[in-house]
C-alpha cells in the first residue's frame, strides 16, 4: 500500500495559522471543562485550537492549558519581520527532511 506524499504549508499558510493561534477563544475549552465525559456530545464541532492540554483529576479538578499567545506574537512578529524569514525557510527545509 502506497503511503500518500504529505504537503507541508508554505510560509503564507503558517503565518496565517499562528494568527489563527493566537487569536482562538477559549470558551469553548471552558465549556468542555465544565460537562462530565458522558455528555461531551458534539465535541467535534468545539473551537478547541487554543487548547494544548486537558487535564481531569480523579477528585474532579480540572486543569487547562492554551497556547502561549504572548510567545506566538513574538514569533509572528519575527516572521513577519523578514528577519524571520531564513527561521522560517530552515523550519520547511527541515520538516521535508523528515519525510
């Protein structure tokens, strides 16, 4: 079975996914936080991209983590600062070595 070759973002999408990023809401991560697993019904459809760890403790306490929204302005910034290009181009040359 032949593995289908995977196209990695260009710079345009990357730097249109950070923004994404750092403006995602978390309401809906609260949201999930306050139902019980059993009634997560139509999880799929929750915005949950700002999200980066969900935690339920056995005595209920909850801990959620997002992204770092700070951190990602910086590195947008850099990026779109064309001094944040080479960073960028090193990332892409990077990920298709990897493949």
């Amino acid at each position: 079975m032949a593995t289908k070759a995977v196209k990695l973002p260009d710079r345009e999408q990357i730097i249109r996914r950070m923004w994404k990023l750092a403006n995602a809401k978390a309401g809906d991560a609260v949201k999930l936080a306050c139902f019980p697993p059993e009634e997560w019904q139509g999880v799929e459809k929750l915005e949950l991209d700002a999200l980066t760890e969900f935690k339920r403790g056995t005595n209920g306490v909850v801990e959620l983590k997002f992204v770092d929204r700070g951190r990602l302005l910086e590195r947008l910034l850099d990026t779109v600062d064309h001094s944040g290009e080479d960073q960028v181009d090193r990332f892409l040359q990077a990920m298709e070595g990897q493949r």
